[in-house]
C-alpha cells in the first residue's frame, strides 16, 4: 500500500499537481510507521539527487539531533531504501 501511494504521489508532482517538498513530506509522515521525523525531508531529498545521479555510496548528512545506526550521516543507498524513496528517483 504504501509504495503505491508514493508512486501516486510522485506522478502527482509530475505531473505538477503537488508540489516535491509537499509529497516529500506527506510520504515521510504518512507512509512510515511510526512517522519519520520531518527534519529528515532534507536528507531525503539529498538522497534522491545522488541516486538521480548515480551516487548511492555519497554520504548524506543526519539533521542535527538525529542518528543512523548511530552515525551522523548515512549514504543515498541507506536513505533510498529506509525511506521508501524509490517512487522519487523514477
């Protein structure tokens, strides 16, 4: 379920009906349970221009206050998939 709504949300922004940032934020908040932290909107997006451009090994910098797997950056690769953001790169 949640794919397909990503999927529909990226072609929304497409197709210029919703904004990037709004379907960003709306997949972070309600395609993850629990909700991921809106402050990584930005790294989110980060990773989707290194996948973009074929970068999945670039690291990608936490928002202040935040880890993965205790570090304070985490590559597109590990975004892309924690994420979900695989209908954003298409």
């Amino acid at each position: 379920m949640g794919g397909q709504n990503a999927r529909a949300m990226a072609e929304a922004v497409g197709r210029g009906e919703v904004e990037a940032d709004i379907a960003l934020h709306w997949h972070l908040a309600w395609n993850h349970f629990p909700p991921l932290p809106a402050a990584l909107a930005e790294t989110a997006r980060a990773a989707i221009v290194a996948a973009r451009e074929d970068d999945l090994g670039r690291e990608i910098p936490m928002p202040d206050g935040l880890l993965f797997r205790g570090r304070k950056t985490m590559t597109a690769a590990e975004a892309v998939e924690s994420m979900h953001l695989d209908a954003f790169i298409e």
